[in-house]
C-alpha cells in the first residue's frame, strides 16, 4: 500500500486490453448542471456573508449578487476565448468554460462587496485565464490535479484578493467599508493595503501546503493514499463502492484482472 509506483501506461497484455485512455469530458450536460448548482450556490454565500438585511446590508447583498454574476459572466467570456485560441477554431471546449466561470467566482468572493460593478467582469476575466493557465502548467508538470480544483481555487482566490486592494470603491452598497482601491485613488494606503493582501496570501498558501503536506504524509503511512494498479484499472465505482456497471460480465480481461487481484 506505500507502494510509490504511480500509474502511467498499461503495461502487460491484459491491462492493455483493460485500459481507457483518460477523457476530460464525458458528460458535458452532467458538468454544465454541476456548474450553474455551483454558481447557485456562490449567489447564496457571497450575499450572506453580511449576516443580515438591516441598516443598509440589503443593498450590500444586492451589489454583491450582481458583481457575483457579472464576474462569472466574464470569466465565460474568457474560458470561450482561451478554448477557441486554444483550438484555433469556433469551438469551445466545455470543461475549460466551466472551469473559467468556477475560477471568475471564486475570484469574486473576496471583492464582491467592494469593486464597482463595470469591474466585475474585468475581475473574472483575467480569473479565468489565470485557472486554465495553471490547470494546463500543472498537467504539463505532472501533478495531479484531477478535477481542476487547484487550478480553479488557488491562482484566482488570490487574484480576487488582490483584487480589493487594486480597484475597492466607495459606493451605497460597500457598506462600511473605508477601502480604497489603488486604481481610485488610494493612495499610499491602497499600496498598504495592497502589501497586506499579498502577505495574507502568502501566508495562507504556506499554511495550506504545511498542512495539506503533513495530512497526506500521515493517511499514506496509515492506509496508503493512492489505490492500487488493478484498482485504476478496473474503476474506482466498482473496487471502493461495488457498483458494477456490468463490465466485468462481458469483459473477459476485467474480470481476470479483478480475479488475480485482491480486494483491498
């Protein structure tokens, strides 16, 4: 189980008959659905994170609903523009569209309350080109990032951090808050606040890679963190969850590789 052969290629004659090559997209309606679910849900806790309708927080919830849809907004613009450079065609690629908008939001959570509203866009733009750059830098790498997630949460959550510190606004829906962006104004102390963002970034990203670092050390020395070879192989549904979708009956190779392999 501590085994730290990674599985790369099939190698004898039976995983060669067993193997399917890796596909980004298999059910492009499945990923659509999942993504507006997430959008739903960044329009339910980007709002309420004022904690209350009263002395003036509706127009904050309001203002940031509206800068959470437009930067999803111009992050789909963006993933559109980075697929269809990518492809040199008119074809947009469904998983780099959704992870762009997925990029845009998370990128509006730390600045949806602040920015003005023609910014938004501008916000999940540069998000979305910033989470397919990295997803392709971590494929290129080697690292495992299977659904994106890195790439989704990581380049553009610190993007929308800086971001309060580069276009903050005074406006009816900022509610309390006294910051002021570089861009409008801010002065010596945007530049401040700029310098603070970034080392809360930094030292978030250190505590994250600290953590995550020792967590996976202790689960690979008590179970072992990566399944076996036979186990990618034959599925993870079937050999963690015992759902056979009915492969095993009429793939002969499957069934013999499940036989000479033991369930762990």
């Amino acid at each position: 189980k501590h085994n730290d052969q990674y599985y790369r290629v099939p190698e004898d004659p039976v995983e060669k008959k067993v193997f399917i090559p890796f596909r980004r997209c298999r059910h492009p309606v499945q990923l659509l659905f999942g993504t507006f679910l997430l959008l739903v849900g960044f329009l339910a806790f980007n709002p309420a994170s004022t904690f209350s309708i009263t002395d003036g927080n509706d127009l904050v919830m309001a203002h940031a609903s509206a800068t959470t849809l437009l930067a999803a907004a111009g992050a789909g613009v963006g993933g559109m523009a980075y697929s269809m450079a990518r492809t040199r065609s008119s074809v947009v690629r469904v998983p780099e569209l959704t992870n762009a908008v997925i990029g845009g939001l998370v990128a509006s959570c730390a600045c949806c309350t602040v920015i003005p509203l023609p910014i938004a866009p501008l916000v999940g733009l540069i998000a979305s080109l910033l989470t397919l750059s990295v997803e392709e830098l971590l494929v290129y790498v080697q690292v495992d990032d299977a659904v994106g997630a890195v790439a989704a949460h990581g380049p553009s959550g610190a993007w929308g951090t800086i971001a309060v510190s580069l276009f903050a606004q005074k406006h009816c829906g900022a509610g309390n808050s006294e910051v002021v962006g570089i861009f409008f104004g801010g002065g010596t102390d945007g530049w401040k606040h700029l310098g603070v963002q970034t080392l809360g970034v930094l030292i978030l990203t250190g505590i994250s890679l600290g953590f995550t670092y020792v967590i996976v050390m202790l689960v690979d020395f008590l179970f072992g963190f990566r399944c076996s070879r036979a186990c990618e192989l034959i599925g993870l549904d079937f050999w963690e969850h015992q759902f056979d979708d009915g492969s095993l009956q009429t793939n002969n190779d499957k069934a013999t590789l499940f036989g000479l392999a033991q369930m762990r």
